[in-house]
C-alpha cells in the first residue's frame, strides 16, 4: 500500500491530518476539570516548565498578554493556579500551578493516555509496534527543535 505519510517524497499532509485528528480525538475524551482547551494548556505548560509571568504564559500559548490575564484571573478564582511574588525580582509576578490545578492536569493526561491506549489496542501487533516507535521518536525531535 502506497502511502504518503512514510513516502520520504511526500508532502507529509497526511501525517499532519493523522495527528491532528487524533490530538482532537483524546482531547474529546478529556473532562476532568471541565476546562477549556486554552486553560488546559496553560495548566500543561506550568506543570511542565513550573512558575512564569503572565507575559511567558501568552507569547508560549500565542495569545494577547492582556487574553492571558483574563484567563488567568479565571483560573485563579477556579482554584486552579496563584500568582506568587518571583525570587529574581521582588517586583515580578508569577503564575504557578497549585495542587488542584496539578490533579487536574494528571487527571487529563490519564483519561487521554487510557483513550490513546485504547485505540492503540485497535491496532495489529506490527502497527502497534510502528506506532510505539514513531511516537517517540516524533516528540524528540519536536523537543530537539524547541531547545534551539
């Protein structure tokens, strides 16, 4: 089967489709905390990289410093995330996850692995194992690229 997602020729536009379709998949499954996809994000981002200004925050999700203000006043008042004075600079103020923002960050990230792993149970043994491999692969580089 002739396919262009592993043609080295190919434009990749299949493998773009694949992958965004199937980020909105485990994103569907996800309803812990019943938030929205901006806010998850933004409760990924400070359990990856730990506390930021509001202004890191924006120009990472690629939203309006005062969209992420808004957004993290609503997150505040949820529970979800505090602003705590920076140690680099008394002046500074950083969003930080709190521990009902982390649960649900672990919450999300279990419904969407259990999701992911279920549709990988679909697959036969040889995909399953081609899928083990690329998927890796694919976020090394892609954290490879992001170091730069």
């Amino acid at each position: 089967m002739h396919n262009n997602v592993m043609d080295p020729g190919g434009s990749g536009e299949e493998l773009i489709v694949a992958l965004e379709q199937l980020v909105r998949y485990v994103r569907q499954v996800s309803t812990a905390g019943g938030l929205s996809s901006a806010a998850s994000s933004v409760l990924g981002r400070l359990g990856r990289e730990g506390p930021q200004r509001v202004t890191e925050l924006a120009r990472g999700e690629g939203v309006s410093q005062p969209g992420m203000t808004q957004l993290v006043t609503r997150m505040e008042r949820d529970g979800l995330v505090r602003r705590i004075a920076s140690t680099d600079d008394r002046r500074g103020v950083l969003v930080e996850a709190t521990d009902a923002g982390a649960d649900v960050v672990r919450e999300r990230h279990a419904e969407r692995a259990e999701a992911l792993r279920e549709l990988m149970d679909r697959l036969d043994p040889q995909e399953r194992s081609a899928v083990a491999i690329a998927l890796p692969a694919l976020a090394r580089l892609i954290q490879a690229q992001a170091s730069k």
